[in-house]
C-alpha cells in the first residue's frame, strides 16, 4: 500500500529534524517544527489511508527522541502520545464494529442475491440445453433425410440400369436367334446342293458305266 500526502511530509519533516539534532544544529525554529510534528502525526492517524502499526509507533518514538534531547516535558509528551494511540484504537473498533454490522446485513442480502443467482443461472443452463438438444435433433434429421434420399436414388439408379440391362439383353438374343435361323437355312440350302451334286454325278458316272 502506499504512502499518504500527511505520512510523506511527516516523514521529510522527521528526517529534518533529526539531521539538525546529529549537526548540533540550534534553530530557534525546532518548537515550531514540534508543534507541525505534533500536527502531522494526529493527521497521519485520522488519514483514511492508515499506516503500518511499526511505521507508526516509529514515528511517535522519533517525535519522543526529538522533544527529550531538545529538553521538552515528557509527561506531557508521553501523555499526548497515550491519548493519540487510545483515540487511535476507539476509531478503529467503532469503524471495525460498523463494518461488521454492514457486512453482515450486507451478507444476508448476498445470500437472498446468490439464491436468485443460482436459480436465473439454472434455468438459463436449462433453457441453453433445449436449445442445444433442439439444434442436435434437427441436424440429426436432416442428415437421416440426406441419407435415405441418397439411398433413394441409388436405388432408383439401379432399377434404371436393370432395365436397360434387361432391354439390351433381349435385343441381343434376338439378334442371336435372328442369327440362328439364318444360320440354319444357310446350311440346308448347302447340304440340298451337296446331295443334288451328288445325285448327278451318280446318273453320270452310270451312264458311263452301261456304255463300256
């Protein structure tokens, strides 16, 4: 934490003095210097930024130092320091009692806050989840839809082929039995020849055969 504007000018003002006392150094202004030493310190301890407690007691012992070597009353010293500390620890149990007070009112309302919380927080996360199983579903039916139109067509692909398949298979047997018939024709026709060939040379070669 840093230091406040009182504690920087009590701590210049501190570091001062006691360079004058260590030089010997007689200065007709060092009363004047106590009293603003005085003044500060009551400023340092009602500052809201609070000193560190060693830092402090630092302070009131070097103010302490300074008044028994310039030959100040120390009762009066030592009692100014006392009231400074008793006033110093009332203000901190009355503002540490008021922050109780607030932060246990302040806690009550934090609870009835969390509970809210807690609930708006569920049924958002409920909300958030139906959405997501909504979304989930439609991308899920739109990817079985995909699938069984895909499906669809290949299917339907497939019976085109078949039929073509079939088409082109009953062409071709009848091109095949087209070629069969021919076929067959074609060799009766050659055989009658052979035979009609055959026949005649018969006749001939008996002819011949009766003349001899």
């Amino acid at each position: 934490m840093g230091l406040s504007r009182q504690e920087v000018n009590l701590r210049r003002l501190l570091a001062k003095c006691e360079l004058m006392l260590k030089s010997n150094q007689q200065d007709e202004r060092f009363p004047k210097y106590l009293n603003s030493l005085e003044e500060m310190l009551r400023e340092v301890i009602k500052s809201p930024v609070k000193p560190l407690e060693e830092n402090l007691n630092d302070y009131k012992k070097k103010i302490y130092n300074i008044k028994v070597t310039l030959g100040v009353d120390e009762e009066k010293d030592k009692e100014f320091l006392l009231n400074e500390t008793n006033q110093s620890k009332e203000r901190d149990e009355l503002l540490g009692l008021r922050q109780r007070t607030v932060a246990k009112e302040a806690g009550g309302l934090d609870d009835l806050e969390q509970v809210i919380n807690m609930h708006q927080n569920l049924h958002e996360k409920i909300a958030e989840d139906m959405l997501q199983l909504t979304h989930n579903l439609k991308e899920q039916s739109k990817l079985a839809n995909k699938i069984i139109k895909q499906d669809t067509e290949i299917v339907s692909r497939s019976a085109h082929l078949t039929d073509n398949n079939m088409t082109n298979l009953k062409g071709e047997s009848e091109k095949l039995t087209e070629h069969s018939n021919k076929a067959c024709k074609c060799w009766m026709w050659i055989m009658l020849m052979i035979v009609l060939v055959v026949f005649v040379n018969m006749v001939l070669f008996m002819k011949v055969m009766k003349k001899k």
